[in-house]
C-alpha cells in the first residue's frame, strides 16, 4: 500500500509539472493578437480556461503511460499480469467529474455569451454587408456608404450583418468576437473599441475562390476625430 501510494504521489507532482510545461507550450504557440475591445477580456478568459484544460488532461494520460511503460516494464516475466476486474469507484469518478467540467463550461459560456449580446441603449450603430468578395459598410446616423470601416473609440457598437450572395462571416482577431452574414436576414455582433488604431476585418467562412482577399481596414479613432469623419461623409452626402 505504501508502495502504490509513493507510486501515485511521484505521478501525481510529474502531472502538475506536465501540465504546466504544456500550458506554457500552447500559451507561446497560439499567440493571441492583442486585444483591442471591451469584450475580449471574458473570452480570452475562457479561452485560457480551455488551454488549462487540454494541458492537464494531455498531461494526465501522457504521464500515466509513460509512468507505466518505464517504472512497471516487464523484467524477464513474460506470464500472465494480475487479471483485474475493474474499479467502480474509480468508474464513477472519471464519469461524474467530466460531466461536471462540461457543465461548468457550459454555464460559463452560456452567461458570458448573453453578456456579450446584450443590448446597450448608447450603443452605435453600423450596417455592413459582406459580398464575394469585399464588404460594404452604412451609417445610417449620417448616411455615409464606405469600403472602410471608421469607428469611435470606447463606444458600444452594434453591427448589423447582411449578405448579398453567400454565408460570411465578420472577424476582427484582435475583437475576438465573430458572427455569420446570413443571406436573407440580419445578424447582429456588438464590441467596444478601446484601442485607437488600424486593424484589419477577415472573412472567417470560406465564401469562394477569393476567401482570402475579402479584407477590410478598421480604424478605431478618437470621439472627436469620428465627429470630422462623419461630418466630412454628410456633407459629400449632400453634394
């Protein structure tokens, strides 16, 4: 018993060891780009829980078996093991705690996804339509049509999404946040900018030949310098 329990603990110290080595492994390779809205603190949040996750887990099969393969190797028996009958208690555990973690994970995402699209009575609003293969974007405060999207910094925006022809889908990487262009409806996706800059929306769904190229500039800038812009569209508006 001892044994087995000096067994478990030596496992146990090479599993958290493991898991962090991983984490940091997968942190360093899936380099986010930095984030430049409101809404990407919760999402990297549970896209950190997830790494967590795959680490420990990657970390927990990889030790027992390499554990196993080197400390109990067979040295020169070559007759029958131990048959063993199984384990209930153990059965029940690794059933019933996954199942709570993809609960857990559930609720989270679920809270956090209602959070992320819940109305904001100052939000503003921009229409864009996705089309093969470049997006066409309307303010309807001043009427201005532009291929660029202009937008001002710390305000809650709702962008309301149409398709001229087939599925796309609006992606900044550093919003985070994405949503399908349906044709024949309009789909929302709302942020707030809190990072003055110039980005650069993708199409995240394959939509044809030109996928790739179906880019668009985003620029965040002051409140005041969205006031020129948009006073500047409105008057060659009414040109």
């Amino acid at each position: 018993m001892a044994k087995n329990r000096r067994h478990f603990g030596i496992a146990t110290v090479l599993i958290v060891i493991c898991t962090f080595v991983v984490y940091w492994v997968l942190d360093s390779v899936l380099l986010k780009p930095a984030a430049a809205v409101l809404e990407a603190g919760p999402i990297d949040y549970l896209f950190d829980l997830h790494i967590w996750l795959i680490a420990f887990l990657f970390a927990l099969v990889a030790v027992f078996m390499c554990y196993a393969l080197i400390v109990f190797r067979a040295r020169g028996d070559e007759g029958d093991g131990e048959h063993i009958h199984g384990n209930g208690t153990l059965e029940i555990i690794w059933t019933v705690v996954p199942c709570f973690v993809v609960i857990y994970f559930a609720w989270i995402s679920t809270t956090m996804l209602i959070d992320l699209s819940r109305p904001n009575p100052d939000e503003y609003v921009v229409n864009a339509e996705g089309r093969q293969w470049s997006w066409l974007f309307t303010y309807p405060e001043s009427g201005a049509v532009t291929a660029d999207l202009v937008l001002p910094v710390d305000t809650p925006i709702r962008m309301d999404l149409t398709s001229d022809d087939v599925l796309h889908n609006f992606w900044v990487p550093e919003f985070r946040v994405k949503q399908d262009s349906v044709p024949g409806m309009v789909t929302h996706v709302r942020f707030t900018p809190t990072v003055i800059g110039e980005y650069v929306l993708r199409c995240a769904e394959l939509c044809g030949t030109n996928h790739s190229g179906m880019l668009a500039t985003v620029r965040v800038v002051s409140a005041e310098d969205f006031q020129l812009w948009q006073s500047e569209q409105l008057a060659q508006a009414q040109e």
